[in-house]
C-alpha cells in the first residue's frame, strides 16, 4: 500500500510530501524524505518491542499505570509537565488542562531552544512570513546560527534556496544565500557569502549592522573581536537594504549563546529596520516536529507561550523561575511529568539529578533515559505514524497528520486525556 | 425545558417590542408549548434573544500572535479555574476559554471571527473547539488570493466562483472577506494600494475588479450573508472617498461594509483628519442593499490585529510600539501593534466621535451592528457601555465632555439628540445581526429558534444592566445566573458549503504544486476532527 502526501513529523519543516510504501504494517520505504526523515519512519515503525506501561520497571496494564501516574501527581505540592514538542497539539491541549488541573508548572521544549526568541518577540514583535513567501518570493537569505544542511536537511530545497516560485522561477540563480556561524559547516558550502564570527560576540555584530543599516557610522576599532572586517559588514547591510525580499533564519546559534534573547532582540530589530527600505522577514528555525504547536497551544489557552505556572489557579508566565531547568536545579518540583521529550538525557546535570529523586512519570514513544528512570512509564503511538493529530511547522502553519500504520500503544492524547480524567476525580 | 414567564420581552425579527409574554423553551428550541420544566418569573425583566458579534477576532494566527505578544497585557488581568470552567487571562486579547466565557457573562452567545487566512482554517478552528458556550464561525480573506487575481485577470469569473466555493468548503469558512483589497498582495512588495483603480502588481488587476468579482460571487453562490468589506485605505485622512467609491463599485450587490468608522475620514494626511459619517451615513440610508458594523472606538489601550499588513506597519510608525508582519503565501498578510486611544488626542477624539456619529445617523438599525471590531477599536467587554452611549443622551453629553473639545466640534456629535430605544439596541446587537449573516434561527425568539435568551435585571444605567445578565440561557440550558456559571458547554461551529464544478480542482492543484509549500491534499479541513459540532448553514436558493 501507498500513502501519498504523508507528513513528515521529525522536525519543524512538516513536509508534507512523503510517499510512504507500507508492507505487513511497517513502512519499508519513504520516499522524498531526508535521512533524518527515513530513519525517523523506520525508527517509529517497528512493530511494538515493550510494555505499554510500566510502573517500577514491572509490566502493567495501562489503567493501573493511569492510576499510579495520577496518585503521584495529585500527591505532588509543586509538580511540572515537560516536553511535547513531538506531539500532537490534541495532546498538548489535555497536558496543559492537567497541568491547570494539578496547580502545577507546565513548560515545553521551548524553554531550551528558541524560548529566548519568544522573549525577544514579547518585546519587540516580529515581522516574519510563511515559508510560502520564502520560495516565492525571497532572493537574499540568511542562516544565521544554524546548520540546515544537518538539522533541517530539505529546508533549502523546499523552502529556502532552491526552490522555485512566482518571483523565483530559476530557484537558485535567483537566490543570495549567506551563511553567518561561529565555524564552517556542512551548510557552507550552499552559500555565496560565509562569515565566520567569533563565538559569543553575535549581539555585537548585529548591532553594528544596524547602524550600518541606518547609514550609522561604525569605527572598525569596535568589529576587531568579531572575527570579521567592517568591509565584510558593510557589504552585508547592502545586500540586505538592497534586496527585494530578504529572510533570516535565526538558529540555535543565536539563542543559546552569550546573550541569548538580546541576540534575538537584536536580529528582530535589524530585521525591523531594514523593513524601512524593503521586505524583510525573520524566522526562527524550530527544531521539533510540533515544538510550534505547543506554543500555539499554551499560548490561546493561558496567553503565554511556555514556562507557565497554575499555582494559583490561574496562568502565570516567567521564564527563569517556571521554566523546567529552573523548577529542577532549585529542587522545587516534587514530580514531573515528561510528555514526547528526553529530559534526562538532554538537560543539564544537575537537573537531571533532581529527576531522579522525585516520582518521574514518562509518556514517550521509544525507550529513552527518562522512561528508564521513570517511576510510571507509557509507550505511546507515534503521531503521524500510528496516531493522528495535529502540528504545526516552523511557520506556524497547521497540517492534519494521519494515522499511516495500526494503533498498538495508545496516543498521548489519549494517556494525557485520561490521566487528566482520573486527576479531576481525585481532586474534585 | 424552562419557562420564561412575565418577562418584557423584546424579540423585533417578531414584531414584538417590549411586551409582556411568556415564552417556552422546549428541547434547546423556542416552544409555543408550556412543557413544564424550571420556571424562571422574569417580571419586571427585560428578555432578549442572546446577543450576536457579527465581526470580532477572537481566534487564529493574528489573534495568538497577539496574545503571545503582550503577556504585559494579561498580567493582573488573570481568571482563575472554577470546578465548571478554565483558566485564563484577559487583557485586550483574552485566551480562548475566558473568551467564551466572557461572551456569555455579557448575554451573547454567538460571536464570528472576521478574517481568517484559509491555510490557517485548521488554527482557527483548533482555537475555537477550545472557545466555550458560543457559537461560532468565520470569514474566509479572499481580497488578496493571488488564484482569484489571476483568473480575475484572466476574465474566468466562473472560475472564480467555483475557487471561492471550494475555498470556503476547504476551509470550512462562512463568508468571503475582503481585507483591503490588492492591497496587501502589494504590501508583499512593500507597496499599497491607495485608489480602486491602483494596478496590483504582477496581475494587471484593481482594487475595483477583485470587489466587483467577489461581490457577484458572494450572491451567485447565493452565501447566507454578502460579500464582508474591509476598504482599502483604513485609518488614513481622507479615506472616506475611496469608502464611498467602494459602495459604489457594488452597483446595488448585497455587502457589508465593515468596522465603517475607521473609514470615513476627510481631510489630508499628516496635515488634517475629520469626520465624514454624516456624508456617508446618508448615502447608506439612501442604498438598502449596503449594511455596516461601527467598529466604535473606546479610550484605553488595546491591541491592533489586522489582515491589513500596510495598515499595521503605518500604525507601528506611529506609535512606535512593537510590531508583527506576517505574510501569508499566496493568500494574506497581518500586522499587530498595541496601541492606546487617548481621549484627549485629537484624531482619537474624532474617531470615538464618528463611530457613534454613524449609530445615531443610519436610520435604518438592521443595517448598522454594534462592534468594536474587537479589539481593534476596544474589547468586546466595552460593549455595555457603547449601549449607554446610545441610549442616554446625558450620559454620552457627560463623556464629551472629557475628549479633545476642537476634534469633537468638527463632528456633529454634539448636535445629536437620539437616543435608542431597547428595541434598537436589541436589533443593533441581536436581530440586525443574526439577520445579515443569514442565520434563521438566531436573533430572535420565535417558535424554532434557538433556546438562546438573555434577561436582563432593569437598571437605570443601561451598562451596568447590559454588563451583568440576571440569566443567560444557550440551547435552553441556563447557563449564568446572577454573574455565575452554572454549566460547561461548547457550542455549534457554523459554514457553508457551496457546490463547485470539480474541474476546477486540477487547476488548484497545479496552483498549489507552482506556488504553496502545502500540497493540495493537506490544505482542506478534515470536518470531522477539526468541527465537532458543525452546522452547514444552507446557500438561499
């Protein structure tokens, strides 16, 4: 069996032109993906290799598991729900209802990739477009801390580079491409103009790319720990005030470095600016297949976009004092819930230490670190794969991602939904 | 089933103004029968049919944008979660659950959201699945997709119809809006159209002609409610006359004209800014086919989120403030700046005045709704005291009183003595409504119609009794009482459904494979995941 137009979930491209072949429940070819993609359909396809649910590494039915899950949360006085970003918005819908439901922290991927971007939104705004526009329109593009060629393989071809559009009909020819990082990557080679900056010194650089922007003058004096010249600076404000519409793709580079938001603060700034004198957009290169959604989600249900608390029954936002890493190193959680990510393998040390010594509950889709620490842990169906729901891409464009392969395990949305169930019932 | 008895009952669809009747709710519907069931003595209370916002933006990408935008907003405006309803904040651009909720503490249970991309629909609808109480739907932006401009250009009106029906059926959308038409399609290149007759780039098309095509379109497929217009030019001095070229440009065709009072101003840019409603209020009262919300303007601070990219970039050199653009491929654009109507500002002063110049001028109250083109011109909230405005002439003196003196004696505010009756107020904010957007059993409280019924405590301030329902019944369930919530439900999500030649879909299909990163197979709607209670408001035939 074929299944046209598939959506790939990996990362935040959501390409939605994947041909999946399917044989004795399993998806033996996917065509058009990348290798992220193909490993991701192969990985998540596997016929199901554990239990459903665990509780204290023994074998249990699924409701006991609920059970377990929601005695330990509803037990809590400080707990947090964590992850997400590789699941469907359906399920992120019932996990902030739950986080509400407990009074507790509920914060997303976000927090540790591009919540600095968030930031720098919430004080600058954002002038930014579909990534429509970038392949009809845009003939200078700018990756800026970030390697696609690695993280986001298809997002030049589709989107960004080679593409071609209304006002890009010969795709690359009608493209600039500039690649701005601390060192070469397998992204260099796809760009006209490389600039290797030092690390740690990105604020700076745009800063002074502002002025030179506004026709400021900027002594050369002050670009001498940047690693590039003014000559090479000045060359970059041209192109970018002589384009007809330029886009920058912000990466990781820019926000989990020296100056985290301020670098974002700075880039959205430059990229206002320059709408002075043409179209310019800025768009951040989201890691996760639905990291966007979940922003979406917690933001039309409590305003803000991660790091929120319900203690008192009503959202709050504060990034630093909500946020998973912070509620962790300060030995405040006292039970966590991760949804769809891999805390422990991916934060830092000490707050990973936190995880393991209080009640952990996991819901993901493959053995990770977290479920092998976890107290209470679910297997869940990939969405996208044995699950449907929805995701939105980088963009924050939405997309309907279907069911391609049965339902073993259950869907987070339905282990979220029913432990939000169980939880309203002991609470109540 | 419920009986409301003894109530002063104002249902104007019927004819009935003000007097005293009983009326049954049987099943979620008005009954002419007495079933029985809670008896609520409505004496000495006035009972209307639930109120209806024909235009607000209450759900998807912009209205997100800005909450995410603003959390400065939301601080110490927060709602906490009861053991019947969700958290939220408020602020100018409230979450999702405190909108509903709020919708139905104030006695309107229907609310529209007026300006959706269509690769958006499925945000849209996620958002409003997670809006309680009302009912819901909404407009569909079309003024800008660049498959209508080409077959506009290329002279295929049936093309277009069919686009536009299959559009509207992708998206599950309910009317065709117009957002400034062209106009954003040129903001993409950082230009704007000023005049019907600009050329939008790349297509050898007007302003005018994307009007005229959508305006025959809307009444070919025959939609429940005409062709919705956001005019080129909002907000600029001297806009008035492309207003009225607009009005013109219908040739007698059914449209609404929406958020009017941000379109009707004389003067020249940067040098003068006054008031044209009485011009043009007179013209509407002399053209039946022409319908018109205010989008009045309250004094505060509030968000502006418009499908207007230009129209958000001019207001953020204006005020400064922060800014989000997003252009939409092939389809729309959006701009969002918060900003504040200062009473003592003079252009401020001068639109707070024309939007209630327009309400107190059209003669004819099925043809002017009440809206703030939340939050555009202010929350919805505000909308009890927009009523007080209208009905106490001393009230509405007092307030001009604190605004910007010289603004408001170049309007004719001050010389305006009407005051509205409840019945006007019941049709500008109900009846008038449910009317235009073709919706047969909303509105009023004939036997059919929806088990929505407001009742209202009197009191001699018509905002306090306008803000704070005694009961507030959806589908014959009461829902409030005495400012509380009493139950948890969600309510219908209406769209059309028009038919279309299939032939058509082989040239949106290489539409889409040419210019959308979407395919073609992945843009509709799944109608039954994403609306879990639709309604298929039927095309009159």
């Amino acid at each position: 069996m074929q299944i046209e137009a598939a959506i790939c979930a990996f990362c935040g491209c959501l390409c939605d032109d994947i041909v999946l072949t399917i044989e004795s429940d399993r998806i033996v070819q996917a065509k058009n993906a990348c290798a992220l993609g193909k490993a991701w359909y192969t990985a998540h396809s596997r016929p199901p290799d554990l239990p459903a649910a665990r509780v204290d590494g023994k074998s249990v039915e699924v409701e006991e598991a609920i059970e377990a899950a929601a005695i330990l949360l509803t037990k809590a006085r400080y707990p947090i729900l964590y992850g997400l970003s590789s699941t469907s918005c359906e399920a992120q819908r019932h996990a902030v209802a739950l986080a509400e439901a407990l009074g507790g922290c509920i914060d997303c991927c976000t927090s540790v990739c591009h919540g600095p971007s968030g930031m720098a939104v919430q004080g600058f705004g954002e002038p930014t477009c579909t990534l429509g526009e970038v392949k009809n329109r845009a003939d200078l593009v700018i990756y800026w801390g970030s390697n696609p060629a690695e993280s986001h393989p298809r997002h030049m071809s589709r989107y960004a580079v080679t593409s071609k559009g209304r006002l890009t009909p010969n795709g690359r020819k009608n493209r600039t491409v500039v690649l701005v990082d601390v060192r070469s990557t397998p992204s260099s080679r796809f760009a006209d103009l490389l600039l290797t900056v030092r690390p740690g010194i990105d604020f700076e650089i745009l800063w002074a790319l502002r002025a030179l922007v506004l026709g400021r003058k900027v002594e050369p004096a002050g670009l001498a720990e940047t690693g590039i010249t003014l000559a090479q600076l000045t060359h970059l404000a041209e192109l970018m005030k002589n384009c007809r519409y330029g886009v920058l793709f912000a990466g990781q580079g820019l926000t989990q470095s020296a100056g985290n938001q301020m670098n974002l603060s700075a880039a959205i700034l430059l990229v206002r600016d320059l709408n002075q004198f043409t179209k310019f957009a800025i768009i951040p290169m989201r890691g996760h297949g639905n990291v966007t959604g979940v922003d979406q989600v917690l933001t039309w249900q409590t305003g803000y976009p991660f790091g929120v608390n319900f203690s008192r029954g009503y959202p709050r936002f504060n990034p630093g004092e909500f946020t998973m890493v912070d509620v962790l190193r300060r030995k405040e959680a006292d039970a966590v819930l991760s949804v769809a990510s891999d805390p422990a393998a991916s934060l830092p040390a000490e707050a990973v230490q936190r995880l393991t010594e209080v009640p952990l509950i996991a819901i993901d889709t493959h053995e990770s670190e977290t479920t092998r620490l976890a107290r209470v842990s679910f297997m869940a169906s990939t969405v996208g794969i044995r699950a449907s729901g929805t995701a939105y891409r980088m963009d924050n464009v939405p997309l309907f991602l279907k069911q391609a392969l049965t339902s073993i395990y259950p869907s987070d949305e339905e282990i979220l939904g029913r432990l939000l169930e169980r939880v309203r019932e002991l609470k109540a | 089933m419920i009986r409301i008895l003894n109530g002063e009952v104002y249902d104007p669809i019927n004819g009935i103004a003000g007097e005293v009747r009983n009326l049954y709710i049987c099943d979620g519907r008005i009954s002419s029968q007495d079933a029985g069931g809670r008896t609520i003595d409505a004496a000495g209370m006035v009972v209307m049919p639930g109120g209806v916002d024909m235009h607000c933006h209450i759900a998807g990408p912009k209205v997100n944008t800005a909450r995410k935008l603003r959390p400065e907003d939301h601080r110490a405006h927060e709602i906490a979660k009861t053991p019947l309803s969700r958290s939220g904040t408020f602020g100018s651009v409230p979450t999702t659950f405190a909108t509903g909720y709020r919708y139905a503490m104030m006695g309107y249970t229907t609310a529209f959201d007026a300006a959706i991309p269509p690769l958006a629909a499925r945000h849209a609808h996620e958002e409003l699945n997670d809006t309680p109480v009302i009912d819901k739907g909404f407009f569909l932006l079309m003024g800008n997709n660049e498959f209508i401009m080409e077959r506009i250009a290329a002279g295929e009106k049936e093309e277009v119809r069919h686009f536009a029906a299959w559009l509207l059926q992708a998206a599950k959308g309910y009317a065709i809006k117009l957002v400034n038409p062209g106009g954003v399609e040129l903001w993409k290149s950082r230009s704007n159209a000023h005049t019907l007759d600009d050329e939008v780039t790349g297509f050898q098309i007007t302003p005018r002609q994307i009007i005229q095509s959508l305006a025959e379109v809307s009444e070919e497929l025959s939609l429940p409610h005409p062709v919705h217009i956001h005019c080129n030019n909002l907000g600029i001095a001297g806009n008035w006359e492309t207003t009225l070229e607009t009005m013109k440009a219908l040739e007698g065709r059914r449209g609404h004209l929406t958020h009017i009072q941000f379109h009707s101003y004389g003067g020249n840019p940067g040098e003068s800014f006054s008031s044209k409603a009485a011009e043009m209020a007179e013209y509407v009262n002399a053209h039946p086919n022409l319908s018109v919300d205010v989008g009045q303007v309250m004094f505060g601070d509030t968000t502006s989120l418009t499908g207007d990219g230009p129209l958000g970039y001019m207001l953020h050199q204006v005020t400064g403030c922060k800014w989000v653009n997003v252009d939409i491929e092939n389809e729309a654009g959006c701009g969002i700046t918060p900003i504040e109507y200062k009473e003592k500002n003079s252009i401020h002063a001068t639109q707070w005045a024309i939007g209630l110049e327009w309400f107190l001028l059209v003669q004819d109250p099925w043809r002017v709704v009440l809206t703030t083109d939340h939050p555009n011109g202010a929350s919805f909230t505000l909308y009890p005291r927009i009523i007080r405005l209208l009905m106490d002439r001393e009230y509405r003196k007092e307030m001009m009183r604190n605004v910007n003196q010289k603004a408001l004696a170049q309007t004719t505010l001050p010389d305006l003595e009407r005051e509205y009756t409840l019945n006007e107020i019941a049709i500008i904010t109900r009846a008038g409504p449910a009317r235009l957007l073709g919706l047969q059993d909303k509105g009023h409280l004939g036997v059919g119609a929806c088990g929505d019924v407001t009742i209202y405590e009197k009191n001699a301030d018509w905002e306090k009794m306008f803000a704070a329902p005694r009961y507030v019944i959806k589908d014959g369930q009461v829902l409030i009482e005495d400012g509380h919530l009493r139950g948890e439900t969600y309510g219908r999500t209406f769209y059309v459904s028009p038919a279309y030649d299939p032939a058509i879909e082989g040239k949106i299909r290489k539409f889409f494979d040419d210019y959308y990163t979407v395919r073609y197979e992945n843009y509709p709607v799944q109608l039954e995941h994403y609306l879990p209670r639709p309604e298929a408001i039927p095309c009159r035939v």
